[in-house]
C-alpha cells in the first residue's frame, strides 16, 4: 500500500495541480455502511430442479465455449444426463425466467446435448479410501449413489442380479431410450468414477455375512431390484430425503411414496436421492480425521426482483424454432441455445459491475469466473448491485 | 514576406505558423473568419491538427483545456458572449495551469446586442488567471501569439490575445510574416511538463483542501507577476529573430510630458496623434499604452508616469457602480508611490464608437478645464452620452 505523500514545502507543490503518486491510501472502505457481497444464488431453474441442477453455471460454460467443462459440471450435480435429458418433465424450464422476453430456454435439450458428446471429462475426485461399499441393483438411485461414493474415493461394487445393467430403465421402450444411450450413459458413470460393476451376480440374500464381510457398507437400490423384493431382515431402512443419518451395515432404501414404484419422468429425483444417499453413506464411513467435501453449491434462492429482464435483448428468430425439434441438438444449435440464457443469481463475468464501479474497486478476481470487492475503498455506493443484471451482487449491512 | 492581411487572417496565419495541434471553436462575429479560415487549412492539410467543432464556448474551452493537459499546443478564439460563455472554465484552465493561447475579438456584451468595438468582455474576465494581451495593430496580433505560445508555455499559463473588433478584425493592413522556419527556431514543439499519460497515470484538476489551496493559488499569482519579465524577455528574443518589438508598455513622447494619455488596444493610434497636435500647441504631453493588463504592468507604469502631474485614461469599458476598468487598475498602480498625481478616467468609444483625434482632444481639455460635454457618472465621465 502507497502511503501518502506530504508535501512539505512550495518547491515540492507541481505547478500543474496534478496528483501525485495514487490514492490508494486513502481507505475510503470506512466511509462504507452497507457492502456489496457477490456471491452465486440458486437461479429459479436449480431451485425448480429435483436434482438442484446449477444449470446456469454449466450453460455458462458451453457460451464461452468450454462445452467439456459444461458436461463436467452437470456430471457433478448429474451423473446421467442423457437420460435426464430425455425422460425427466423438466420443472426447471417451467420457471426459466426467459420466458418473461420470448421464451424458455430449452435445458433439456442442452443436458441431451451434454450427455451423448462421445467426451470423457476430467470430474473433480477425492484420493482412493480402502472403504468399501456395495451397492446391490443398477438402476438410477443405486448408479448416482455409487457415482458419488466412487467419486468420493470409496471402492464401490455394484451388483446386479439382473443380466442386464440399468434396473427399472431397462423395461423402458427403445422410443423413450435408446438402448445405446442408456449402456453409453451408465459406461461413462463407471469410467469416471472407477466402479466395478458385475451383472448376473448371484446374491444369497439369506447369508448377508457374506455381502457385510466384503463391504464396509451394502446399499440395497431400489431402482434397480425387482418391485417386490423384500429386504431381507438386519436391513436397516432409510430414506434419502430425511434428515436422518446412516447407521449398520445394510441399508435398504425406502423411497417416498411418490417415488415408488419407479417413474421414469421422475428420474432426476432418483439421481437427488442416490447422491444424498452417498453423503450419508460417507458421513458414516469417512474415516476420522477426512474432512467432507463441502458442496460447491449457492444456498440462497436469487431475488426474482433482481433480474433485470429489462436489459436483455429478446433472442433472434432462430432460436425461436427448432426447440421441439425430435434428436439430439449439434454444436452450433447448443451454443446458440447457451447463449439465452440470462445466467440468473450467476456470475458470467458481464463485468457490468467493473464498468460501472466509480471507484473501479470491482475487479475480475483472476483466472476465476468471478469479481472480487476491493473492501479497503469500496464506498458502498450500491451501483454495482443496481447495475447487476442478474441479480449475484447484493448491498448487505454486514454490521450485524 | 509582405502580405496585406486582416487581423483576423492574422491570427489564423499566427495560429498556423505556430503549429497548433488541437483546434477547439465555435464561431462568433467577429472572430469567425478566424475558426472558418483554419477549419480550411486543418482541412485541406496545411496544418497538421486536430479540429473540434464544438456545440459552445464553454466546450471549446474545456477541450483546449483537454487537449493541453493531453501536451497539445492548442488554440481556440471566440468574442464577447462567447467569452463570457466560457467563464467558468477560463478559471479552470488557469487554475489547471495548461498553456492554452486563446484569440479575443473585443465586441460589446448583450444587452442591448451589438457587435461594435467594446473591452467589457475581456476585461470583465481579468480575475480569471488568464494572461491579457491587447493588440495595437495587426503585425501585433501575428507576433503576439507566436510569442504568447513562447510565454504560456514557459509559465505555464494560458495567454488571451484581444483584439478591437472591426478596428483589427476586419481592417487589412499589410504586415510582414515570418518564414517558418525561423519561427520554428523561435518556437519549438511544446513539450507538456506534466500531461494525461496512461503509462504514468494522474488526475488533473484535482480535489484539493485548505492544506494545499492557498499554496497552489499563491503559486499561480507569484508565476502571473513573473510573467511580466517573461514576456519582456521573450519579446526580446522575438525581436532578435524578426526586428520587431512587442514590450508589456510602449510609451510615447513622455520624456517630460506633464499629462500622460493611457489607453489599451487601437484607440493608442488616434491617442498619439493627439499627443503630437497637442504638443504643437505646447502642451507637455505624452502617452502610454498598456499592451499587458494582466499581470499588470506596474513597473512600466511607474517608469512612464514618473513625472507626470495629470493621467488620463481612456476606456472602451466599465465596471458599473465604479468606473472604467483601466482607469482603477492606473489608480491602484500609482496609489503606492504618487500622492500627488490626478487621474482623469473617461469612458469613450464603447459600443463602436470610433475614438479619433477629434473625440480625445476635446476630452483632454475637459479634463484640464473642468468644462467639456462628457457627464460625470460616479468617478469617470462618459463621452458619447445624448444630453
């Protein structure tokens, strides 16, 4: 920090009356009551997402380009989105806010587009455990759960008594799911969370000793088991959506009602499920001393009176049509889409506060997609948050 | 070369001989023919600048102060309403310190609207920290602002060059003009002290507090007093060039002159016609004409004065509810160190009356009989007034 310059004599006074050096400092962040925080809020899409999807974060990423990126961040939050992106209702595109200018923009064809690029991505994991976990069924809770506890350094074992992988989306017509797209899908969730999965097992469901000797954890799916199967006595129920904890050795899931039996448009909230599961699951295994990774995740809901739809330009014609278009979307027709998106409670690096900012205290915050308040001069004047078209910079009294 | 010129070609001719990069104007009669002539040579690439035309005086002004700040050699001119339309930042621009040279076209103030012959523009705008320059005649308005440019930049300060309207604007005179090349010799390209730099950022017109205010503001009257000896010496050096003199005061035939005539601008013509009239009839007069009014060239005053027993000034102004604006300047200079000298101040010639040898003689005699057709108005008499 400069410190101020004294002028001490005549001779010492520029002629020009110029500054001299900066005014850095002069803190005027003191002059502050109520201070800008920028941070992401859940855009009225995620909040609608069974899965709580951060859609406007991985659209974000496919408009500038890094569609890789994109497809990693949905995996973080959806391990199979090319089948979200053909059986789920999609309540997330009920709430988009677009539809206030023309119209929604049409996310289930984006995560369809996410999910059959023929890319593997780099997801974020943690170091290998010698934990183990055994996940009976394959169907879309026990598949998301075990996607999470691998990602989560667990050595998870799915097992399927069933010949085929996928539980209760096996039975679904080729029109919904294409058989490709449903063992392309469950594939790469076993790539990329290293998980073995075994098909035809031959489960003794009277000898559980046997299964609990192999795994810290047995986890019965039911997505993935048949509809009348009974779990067997020694399993303890849970149900994901409850706050309570995970305890013994065998889990067997209890669904709400609402969910069982299986839905196949009900999918994202299978996918919710499976990964609340997993953090119970490694709530109860982690060993002492291993730190739960924290979700990434905005908490608070974006003020819908923040967005200012007023300040974006309706979409061209083009992106008008072609949304009920049958099949998978190309590149140009999911950039194009990316770009609608008004990127609601999420930083997209508009930069609108950095223009705006009269004290320029409002910077790009480095490689990240982020700004950064200079809280030493920032005045609190509040005309970052104003300018703010969608709604991630709030004026908060920070004295409380 | 010789060429017959208006004063107000002569300006423009100035403006080009000194190399002007930004030009910053908004016409006015008189002073038109001026910002038309070099938006015709800036156009036609003579005159390698910069032409802004502005919606205002108060814009041209503030962008001349811009684009000096940015370590531009800049010019503008205007007239009258147009000056005092830039007001506001004629004292930014000096207070900012840039070495703007601005042409003045004396005209009368509104109202009631004229477009005559009139110092109450100018003069009005003395507290501005501007330097003032008044011109005699038209060779003195093209070497003025080639040595204003040299003066401005040495002291940094911005230097108004007037001129009578239509007695010099639209008057043809023939006049010598300089070569370029010697005038680039005695000029050099202006190399800005301290200016707008993205590599080496600050802020000009800064906000300053009572710590810094009154020494930046005693600064700026301590290099506006400098400025007298500055252009003295400039004006000397300009000589050395081209053989001609333009001092701060030019006295005439005051060796032993007991009445001193003292006037600004073109008036000094008939006034030393006057003075030789008079002195055939035996009266010991001589004159003096300010060229410089700000700073005040007290010391040439002193010199040209010191035997004189009678001052007359003639002003083509006023500063209503006191009296003409020379003539209280002429009296607080010789307050300090002559009690025993009177001053007669007359207002004459505002509004386009032409002050002549046949207007200021019988003036002077008023103020020596007491008896005369000017009528007394506070401390001055006006001339010109109906009964």
């Amino acid at each position: 920090m400069q410190t101020k310059i004294i002028i001490q004599s005549l001779s010492e006074l520029p002629t020009m009356p110029t500054t001299i050096g900066t005014m850095a400092w002069n803190q005027t962040g003191d002059w502050r009551y109520v201070t800008p925080l920028v941070a992401d809020k859940l855009a009225p899409c995620s909040q609608n997402c069974p899965a709580g999807i951060p859609i406007p974060r991985y659209l974000g990423a496919v408009n500038r380009g890094d569609i890789g990126g994109g497809l990693a961040l949905l995996l973080a939050h959806n391990p199979l989105p090319g089948l979200t992106g053909r059986l789920c209702y999609h309540p997330c595109q009920t709430k988009c806010v677009r539809k206030k200018i023309d119209q929604t923009i049409s996310i289930q064809k984006m995560e369809r587009f996410l999910g059959d690029l023929a890319t593997d991505v780099t997801i974020e994991k943690s170091e290998k455990t010698d934990r183990r976990v055994t996940v009976i069924g394959s169907g879309p809770l026990g598949l998301s759960c075990a996607f999470y506890l691998g990602c989560r350094g667990y050595r998870v074992v799915v097992l399927d008594p069933s010949s085929q992988v996928g539980g209760a989306l096996v039975g679904l017509s080729p029109g919904k799911i294409e058989p490709q797209v449903l063992s392309n899908e469950i594939n790469r969730l076993i790539r990329l969370a290293d998980i073995r999965l075994e098909t035809g097992a031959i489960i003794d469901f009277a000898k559980l000793g046997e299964l609990t000797a192999k795994a810290d954890l047995v986890i019965l799916d039911p997505t993935g088991l048949p509809e009348d199967f009974s779990a067997p006595a020694g399993a303890v129920a849970c149900n994901p959506f409850d706050a309570e904890t995970v305890t013994g050795g065998i889990i067997s899931v209890k669904l709400p009602q609402n969910l069982a039996p299986f839905k196949a448009p009900m999918i994202a909230h299978y996918i919710a499920a499976g990964r609340l599961l997993a953090r119970k699951a490694s709530d109860a295994l982690r060993p002492a001393g291993l730190a739960q990774p924290s979700p990434d995740l905005p908490l608070q809901a974006v003020n819908i009176d923040n967005i200012k739809i007023e300040r974006f330009p309706a979409s061209g014609p083009a992106a008008e049509t072609e949304t009920k278009q049958e099949g998978t979307w190309d590149r140009e027709r999911a950039l194009q889409e990316a770009a609608r998106c008004l990127s609601c409670g999420t930083c997209n690096l508009c930069l609108q506060c950095v223009s705006y900012c009269p004290d320029a205290t409002i910077r790009p915050d480095g490689e990240k997609i982020a700004v950064a308040v200079d809280l030493d001069h920032c005045k609190g004047c509040g005309i970052c948050a104003y300018e703010c078209p969608r709604g991630v910079i709030t004026m908060e009294d920070m004295s409380v | 070369m010789k060429k017959v010129m208006m004063g107000t070609e002569a300006a423009t001719m100035a403006a080009k001989l000194a190399r002007v990069q930004v030009v910053s104007a908004y016409p006015i009669t008189p002073q038109t023919v001026i910002v038309e002539s070099l938006a015709d040579i800036i156009g036609r690439g003579e005159l390698k600048a910069k032409y802004m035309p502005v919606e205002s005086e108060h814009t041209a002004m503030a962008s001349c102060m811009g684009a000096s700040m940015a370590g531009a050699r800049t010019f503008t001119a205007t007239s009258s309403q147009g000056l005092a339309y830039m007001h506001e930042m004629l004292h930014f621009t000096a207070g900012e310190r840039v070495p703007v040279v601005m042409v003045n076209c004396n005209r009368a103030l509104a109202a009631p609207w004229n477009l005559y012959c009139d110092h109450t523009d100018s003069l009005s705008q003395r507290d501005t920290g501007w330097i003032q320059y008044y011109c005699a005649d038209a060779q003195d308005v093209l070497d003025a602002i080639l040595i204003a440019y040299a003066v401005a930049e040495q002291a940094l300060l911005p230097v108004m060059i007037n001129l009578d309207a239509f007695y010099l604007t639209h008057t043809s005179e023939l006049l010598d003009v300089p070569d370029q090349e010697t005038v680039d010799l005695f000029l050099p390209p202006y190399k800005a002290l301290s200016k707008l730099d993205v590599d080496d950022p600050k802020t000009f017109s800064i906000v300053c507090g009572a710590d810094l205010f009154s020494s930046i503001k005693y600064k700026h009257q301590r290099d506006t007093l400098a400025v007298a000896g500055i252009w003295d010496q400039v004006a000397e050096r300009y000589n050395s060039h081209f053989n001609r003199l333009h001092p701060t005061v030019e006295a005439y035939r005051i060796e032993d002159a007991d009445l001193c005539i003292v006037g600004i601008g073109t008036a000094i013509g008939a006034i030393r016609q006057t003075v030789d009239r008079l002195r055939e009839e035996g009266l010991k007069v001589g004159s003096l004409r300010l060229a410089m009014i700000r700073p005040f060239p007290l010391e040439g005053l002193k010199r040209a004065t010191a035997k004189a027993k009678h001052v007359i000034v003639i002003d083509r102004d006023v500063s209503y509810g006191a009296e003409g604006i020379v003539a209280q300047e002429v009296k607080a200079g010789l307050f300090e160190h002559r009690g025993d000298v009177s001053v007669t101040g007359f207002v004459a010639g505002i509004g386009g009356n032409d002050v002549t040898v046949d207007t200021i003689i019988p003036l002077v005699r008023q103020a020596i009989s007491g008896d005369g057709d000017a009528v007394e108005a506070g401390m001055s008499l006006w001339a010109e007034v109906l009964p």
